[in-house]
C-alpha cells in the first residue's frame, strides 16, 4: 500500500465534518431535552449500558440482577476497557464516571473519524475518506458515538487496527486488535481481519517475527477476559456465554430476529416489520457492494463478522441498528460514489442526512433509546 501522510492537516477536513455533525446531533437533543424536560446529560451518561459501564467504573465487578424469571443480568458482560478509561480519567479530572465516559467516547469518536479517513483514503484518495468519515458521523443512530457507550472507543481501535494490517505496522495491529477484544465481544472481528491480512502477507512470501508477535497478540486481550470470567464464575471456557445468556443473547445464526421481524409482518406492526426487511436488505446490499469494490480480504472479513454478530445475535433487536456501527467499510461504496457528484450535491445530501440524523437521535434518545 502506498504511503500517505496521515498528520493533522490532511485528516483536518474529516475531524471538522465529524465534529460539525456530532455538535448538531447535540445541539437538537439539548433543544429538545429544553422542550420536553429531560436531561442530555442523563441521556447520554446516565441510561441504559452507560449506567453498567459506570458502574464497574466505580466498583470493579460484581454486580448482577436477578429478573422475575429467575435471569441474571451480570456486570460481567461487559468488557473491561471502556471502564478502565473512565476510571482513569475520572481520577484526573474529578468528573463522575458517566461523565468520564462522555469524554473518552468523545476523544475515541475523533480517532475513529481519523481512522475511518485513514482506511478510506489509504485506499480510495482523501475525498472518499472525508465522505465516509461524514456518512458515518450522519448515521440514523450516530448519537451513540456521543453517548458513554462503547461502539467509538471500538471502532477507533479496530479503524486503526485495520490501517496498520493494511500497511503492513504487524505489532501495531496486534496490539490494537487486542485492545478491541478488551472492548467488545465483537473484537473477534478485528483479530480474524489481523489473521487473514497476516495469511496474505505469508502468502506473498513475507516472513518476520513483527508478523508472529501480530499474529499472536491479537488475540490477548479477548482471550484473556473471556478465561478470567470463566475462572470467575467457575464456567471454564464457557463462562462467559453463559453470563451472556443470562442477558438472552446468544446466536442463533438470526433465527430468533427472523421471528421477530415476521411477528411485526404479520401484526399491526407491518409498517415496521417492512422497515426492518428493507434495513437488512440495504445492510446486504452494501456488504455486496464492498465484494464488488474488491476491497481488501481484511476489511471483508471484518465488516462480514461484524455485521454477521449484529443480525443473528437472539436478542435486544433494538440493539442491532447501534451493533452496524462499528461496520464502516459498508460506507465506502457509498463515499466513492458520492466522491464524483459535485461538491454543492454531495454536501446537500450529507447535509440533509445529519440533519435527519439529529432529530432521530434526540427522538430516540426520549423515548425507547438504545438498549
């Protein structure tokens, strides 16, 4: 891959489209939280995973709840590195461990833009990045890059991960990759796109012990919480699902999201169920998009994993718009082609869709919000 100069000044365009889009996104939820009196604040440190996240922040883990059915919803299932950030800075500055989350999603959120620009221009120029760094940022649930959630600490280190597998960087890659796998169970995704990229550079003929130690550190730090909560709760290997079907997720290779879309189908519902046909559809459509662009085995392997986690997991349908997050390389067919509209097109139609997007996230924000 060639070198490009990824400093400050040629990413700058990026970083100033994603900062626009995240400050309007945030600007409608204040307005809004000003209409109906609710808290932006709460909303985006205070509700929903955040409050797990702040918790294990404050108190390590330990703390479950068991449910009228007799479920447990154990602080285990969430991984460890977003709450170990918000501790750190917490201790730095004082915040609450809510807010700390907001300033760690709001720095991850930057490196993520960064990374996706970098991906994007390592492979289709500087106006692609820029236009995929903007569709990313105007997605229908991008609020949650500003929320004390986990899904822009995991896509900055898996964009970053993906750019050093790219380029060759094999003890970066590793090292990033195995920080994703501290950050979400997805993190498997970011190790098998640093294996296949380490496959097609042996294929080739390179050989180094950088590669190895890649190789072998990818998988760490995934590995590494996945054992230490079987020790904990004396499941061995399989603890850790077993902690996650105490939440009802598992996969079922999409079984039970099928159910739930032909439920919608066939109730009162139908306009929604048609909704979620199209959503999977459009999603599919883009994955094929990404095979016919050739983009490199890393990134399809990736994206592929990604996406297939999110729709086939058993449960929290709500949940899969914000789990499509971290799947970036499906906007690069979308970058490409809107790199040969004009510019005044190509900036309406971004406009309109962060616009879109901020009114969608402050609505969903006040009502069912992201579980």
């Amino acid at each position: 891959m060639p070198v490009k100069d990824l400093g400050l000044r040629r990413a700058a365009p990026a970083l100033t489209v994603f900062a626009a889009v995240r400050l309007l996104g945030l600007a409608v939820l204040a307005g809004w939280g000003a209409a109906v009196g609710s808290s932006p604040h709460t909303l985006l440190s205070a509700r929903w995973d955040s409050l797990w996240y702040a918790r294990v922040a404050a108190g390590g883990y330990g703390y479950e709840v068991v449910l009228p059915n007799g479920d447990v919803h154990s602080d285990l299932a969430f991984f460890p590195l977003l709450p170990w950030l918000e501790r750190l800075v917490g201790a730095a500055t004082g915040f609450s461990y809510g807010s700390s989350g907001l300033v760690v999603s709001a720095l991850a959120g930057l490196a993520a833009a960064w990374g996706v620009f970098a991906v994007a221009d390592l492979l289709y120029g500087r106006r692609a990045g820029v236009l995929a760094v903007a569709l990313w940022a105007a997605l229908p649930v991008g609020i949650v890059q500003s929320m004390a959630y986990s899904e822009a600490l995991f896509t900055a280190l898996a964009a970053w991960a993906l750019y050093a597998a790219l380029r060759g960087g094999w003890l970066t890659a590793g090292l990033l990759a195995a920080a994703a796998g501290l950050t979400r169970p997805v993190g498997a995704a970011v190790v098998a796109a640093v294996w296949v990229a380490v496959a097609a550079a042996l294929r080739d003929g390179e050989r180094s012990w950088r590669m190895a130690a890649g190789a072998a550190l990818a998988p760490l730090g995934a590995g590494a919480y996945v054992v230490w909560v079987g020790a904990r709760t004396g499941g061995g290997p399989l603890g850790y699902l077993d902690v996650q079907a105490g939440w009802g997720n598992g996969f079922d290779g999409g079984w039970a999201f099928a159910r739930f879309v032909g439920d919608r189908l066939a109730s009162p519902a139908f306009a929604a169920g048609l909704g979620l046909v199209a959503g999977v559809a459009l999603v599919l459509w883009l994955y094929l998009r990404c095979v016919r662009q050739r983009q490199p085995a890393p990134l399809l392997v990736y994206c592929g994993i990604v996406v297939a986690l999110a729709l086939c997991a058993s449960g929290y349908f709500g949940s899969k718009p914000r789990l499509l997050l971290p799947a970036f390389p499906l906007l690069l067919p979308v970058a490409v082609a809107l790199g040969r509209w004009r510019t005044r097109r190509a900036g309406l139609v971004l406009g309109a869709a962060a616009l879109l997007s901020a009114a969608y996230g402050a609505f969903w924000l006040n009502g069912s919000g992201p579980p």
